[in-house]
C-alpha cells in the first residue's frame, strides 16, 4: 500500500460530551462493533461485569468516571482507528482540549433527556476553535428524551450550527423500537440484549412494511412520519463540505447501552469524516521542501481552512480508493514545489521525513513496570521504531527504540506508524507535553495549551521518611500536566503551590501519590481565586515596593514567566488601577506572543 493509501485510512478522532451523556459507553460499543472487544463492559462495573477498557485507572473505575484521557486503536472497514476517550468532567478540562489538539474531527455525545449541557457548550468552542469537524450522537433514547426536533432546533440555537439529521428515532423512551436511516430510507429495528454486551438483532426493513406498523403505535407512527415529511422538506441536506469546514453537524439518534443505532452510527463517521490534516510548522528556520509525487494545489497559510471546507482533494492516483472499503476519503496532499519559508505554512502529510508532537504523558499505566509512556500524534513521514530523531527542545537525537500501539491500558509493539495514527513512546524521562520529535530540524510544532487556572492550593509531604518518594510522584505528576505549579513569595516551607482548573485534579495527585508511589500527601487551600501572566516590567525586581491590596502575592511559572495571584475581582481591579504599567494577561506569554 502507497504512503498515500495509509495515510488516507487513518480516522483519529476523539469522543466528548458532558459528564454522564454516555461517551466512555459509546467508546465501549465502538470497540465491541469494531470487533476489538467480544464483551463490552460497563462504566460503573457490578459484580459478575467487566469494567470499560477506557476507564482502566483504579480511581476511574470506584468513580464511574473517565478522569483520564485514553487511546484504543483498532482496524475497521479499511480504517485504521485512533479512537481518543476523553474524561467529560469540567475538571478535567486541560486533559481534554490537549487530546483535541491531536485529533481531526470529534463525536459530540448528547443526552437526549438533557440536550445541550454547559461542558458540552465548552468543549464545542474548542473544537469551533480549532476548526475541527463535529459529528453529533443523540443517546439515551431508550430513556424519555426530549422532542427529536426540538432537540435539533437546540443544537442549532444554542451552538450556531447547522444539523443534518441522518439516522431518526422511532419513538423515545418505552416506545423506542428503532430508527430510520434517512440516506437509505431504511428502518433498523432493534432487538434488546442482556446488559448491552453484545451486538443487537437488526431487521432491515421499509418504514410503511407491516412489522413496523406492528411494532410502532399508531401515534409514535404517524409522528414520525410528520416529522420526517417536515426534515424532507426544510430540513439542511446533509453537506459533507459543509461537515469537514466545521459549518454542520450530521446527526445521529439511538442508545449506546442498548447498542441500537451504533453499527450506524460507526458506518457513517468513518465514511464521512475526515483523513488525517496537516498541521503548522512554528518554527522560524521552516525551510523544507515537500517530495510528494502528487498533483494538487500548494496549502499555504490561506489553505488552512479550506483543507477542510473543499472538501476531499484527490491524490490523482487510485491505489487508495481501490485499497479501502468505508475510509475512501483521499488524502489533501500538495506539490513537489517548495512549500513554505514561514512559520504558519502546513507540513504535508506526505513529507518523507518524520516529525510529530507530544500531547499526553502518563505513567504507571502498568503498574508492573512503573514506567512513563508519552503519547505522540504523527504528523508526517513515516515512523519506524529505532529510527533517530531530533527532540527539538533540548535539540538532542534520541532513538526511539520503545514504541507501542495502544488500547486502554494495554500496549504492543509497533514497527512504523503514519500521520493519524497516535504511537506511545516509553522511556524517555526528557519528553514533555508538547514536545516536538522530528528528522528536520527546521519543524517545530506549538499545538498544545495551557490554561489559566481557577483553584489553588498548597501540597506538602508531612511524613519525612516518604521525601523520596513524594519528590519523585510530584515530579512525574507535573510532568504529566495532571496540574500546573508556581513558585510563588512566602510560599510555606516545603510546600508546593499548585493550580488546576478544578478541584478534582487535586484528589487525583493525592490518589495517584499514595496509590502509586505510596507517598503520603497534605493539601491546604490556598487563599486565591484568580492568577494573571505579567509582561516583565523593572518594577517587578522588587515586589514589595509595588502598590496591592492585601491578599495579593506575586510569582513566578514553570517558565520563570512572573505571575500575580489575587483572592478575589476587586483587588484585582485595585491593582490595576494602583500599577497601570505592570499588564496582566489571562494566557500564558508564549501564547499571547503566538496571538500577537
């Protein structure tokens, strides 16, 4: 197979929604449609059931909660899968938007009882952001559901997105018996099986034959048939340009523990979504020159929407078309010309050299072991493991000689891998999130995020005999990104100021501590509510002569970047206007530079 055919079979995608919508038993029932799983588990595991795949972590499983993003790869139609299950929980936010930074479309997971929540609101806006296409899966509708159309016309309200109904319910709640592929003008009618292990009994079948007439009351019949006529006739047609430059959403209904709609569901997203996308070169020596043997037009900085709103760009060669079956989407490559001289251009997929970039790190994911494994998106070339590439931040060559395919918590190795595909990398103390790993030392990519955070709170070790082992966690931990920490003026003796986005992040570090490096831990909240980035100023050389109201404290990031905590809006609003010469930012200076 041509490095354009595996490359255009690659679908890596991540699941979100709201907490509870159903996205870690959707994932489960991929795995169990996509035959890489013969039993699908249950999020909150009874006695006599297994637990999720996904949910792998201790802490995950006494929860019922995804409080950890994870990757399972597996094969499917002629795709080779990347499927990202990502913790819905606000938070844990952080871990979220970095695997999106790493995908190329998103499955957006709706309870159909609740529509459109607040997290899910969020993390739309991310993926708007970043212009990644969203399919949308409507679940629960065993259960009583809001009015399929209103909840369309929500969807569209609330988050300004067109949305192409493809599969309907038959009914909600007691009275749902199927749904109608309108692509098709099919009815599946679903049989219901023991706990949603297995895959459910379809009968195929017209809407108008007697078994549907038989199975649907007269009122559930003729509502459907309503409201189908009126999407006919004023509905948005489904519009896959549309889909891949994130204007529309297409929209599927059913019920991921009763498995009814999701072989449909799985069919349609890897038919319609999209391969793999070129990301940004940040780095300012970005001179190379792209070998591809193909056709199509150079993708500059203005193609990078349009990589998505044109649609599928053909590779002007039919091995890909003819090598897979649901993946037949080609592949946006560009000429042999020299692509670009700036940091904005886009590195083709088909660059022969490899490059890619860390999104996640996570250690003790076999607890055997006790080793770290940095998740890495490919972005060009091919990888094969030993090969020697550039670790661009510390501009060393290491040979990548531990490489593995991933599923939940278990691994094997892996020889070569293409852009898509998400590898984990074992045994590298030095990577970091966001690290750049390449054979061309003129790629630098800058995808990942930080965020600024909204709970504080002082973590010390109080047993002296665990100083090793606490040491070495909290490292690790920071290292993962699981929370951010400052240094910050009289800070307490022997503690360390940490920050997340939630309160939750902070039961994790004390969990993963005492569960995985046996170190006791004690958390004190600290008194602050806000944190702002400042522009260096002279002024800050001597923070004590600067005008605050109390309460106030300054310090610095992980970077040496100078920050300043406040407890609350009003002495924020104090210090602004006390020291007009010190700018505060909500982001991170290296982001606001990248803004700029």
């Amino acid at each position: 197979m041509s490095p354009a055919a595996e490359i255009a079979r690659r679908r890596t995608f991540a699941i979100i929604s709201h907490p509870d919508a159903g996205k870690t038993t959707l994932t489960e029932k991929f795995l169990l449609y996509g035959n890489a799983i013969h039993l699908a588990g249950t999020v909150t595991a009874r006695k006599n059931q297994r637990a999720t795949t996904s949910d792998w972590m201790e802490l995950e499983k006494q929860r019922g909660i995804s409080v950890s993003s994870t990757v399972l790869q597996f094969d499917y139609a002629g795709c080779a899968v990347n499927l990202l299950d990502t913790p819905g929980h606000k938070d844990f936010s952080e871990d979220t938007y970095r695997v999106l930074t790493a995908v190329d479309a998103a499955l957006m997971v709706i309870d159909a009882g609740r529509g459109v929540q607040p997290q899910t609101r969020k993390l739309f806006e991310v993926c708007r952001r970043r212009g990644i296409p969203i399919f949308t899966f409507m679940n629960k509708c065993d259960r009583p559901t809001l009015n399929a159309l209103a909840l369309i016309d929500e969807l569209e309200s609330v988050l300004g997105l067109a949305a192409a109904p493809v599969i309907w319910p038959l009914g909600n709640g007691p009275t749902f018996r199927g749904v109608f592929d309108r692509r098709a003008r099919a009815v599946h009618l679903f049989e219901r099986v023991p706990g949603g292990a297995y895959e459910a009994p379809v009968n195929i079948t017209d809407l108008n034959a007697p078994i549907v007439r038989d199975r649907l009351d007269d009122y559930t019949f003729n509502e459907v048939t309503e409201q189908l006529e009126m999407l006919d006739g004023a509905g948005h047609p489904l519009d896959l340009a549309a889909v891949h430059a994130g204007q529309q959403t297409p929209v599927y209904f059913g019920s991921a523990i009763n498995n009814f709609g999701i072989q449909l569901l799985l069919d349609g997203f890897l038919s319609d979504s999209v391969p793999p996308q070129p990301r940004r070169n940040a780095s300012a020596a970005a001179k190379y020159q792209v070998t591809s043997n193909t056709s199509n037009k150079n993708l500059d900085t203005a193609d990078a929407a349009s990589s998505r709103a044109s649609g599928p760009v053909a590779t002007g060669g039919g091995e890909a078309a003819d090598s897979l079956d649901t993946c037949h989407l080609p592949l946006a490559t560009s000429s042999s010309a020299p692509l670009a001289t700036s940091p904005s251009a886009l590195v083709p997929l088909e660059y022969p050299k490899f490059s890619g970039f860390i999104f996640k790190i996570q250690a003790n994911m076999d607890p055997k072991h006790r080793d770290r494994i940095a998740f890495l998106r490919v972005c060009s070339g091919k990888f094969t493991r030993d090969m020697v590439v550039t670790h661009q931040r510390t501009g060393k060559n290491v040979r990548l000689s531990s490489s593995h395919k991933l599923f939940g918590q278990e691994r094997e190795t892996v020889d070569e891998a293409w852009p898509g595909d998400v590898i984990g990398l074992v045994g590298h103390d030095a990577f970091g999130i966001g690290d750049t790993l390449t054979e061309d030392r003129g790629i630098a990519y800058d995808e990942i995020p930080r965020f600024p955070p909204e709970v504080f709170a002082y973590l010390s070790n109080p047993a002296s005999s665990d100083a090793k082992k606490y040491r070495a966690g909290l490292e690790q931990l920071l290292q993962e990104g699981v929370v951010q920490s400052f240094n910050v003026r009289h800070a307490p003796p022997g503690a360390t100021l940490l920050a997340a986005v939630g309160p939750l992040q902070f039961e994790v570090v004390q969990w993963r501590l005492k569960s995985e490096y046996n170190a006791e831990s004690r958390l004190e909240s600290a008194p602050w509510t806000l944190l702002k980035w400042l522009e260096p100023h002279p002024a800050l050389a001597n923070p004590s002569a600067i005008i605050v109201a109390s309460g106030v404290s300054f310090g610095t990031d992980k970077f040496g970047h100078p920050v300043v905590l406040f407890p609350n809006e009003w002495t924020m609003a104090y210090f602004k206007e006390k020291n007009p010469e010190l700018i505060p930012h909500d982001l991170p200076l290296e982001q606001v530079q990248t803004a700029k």
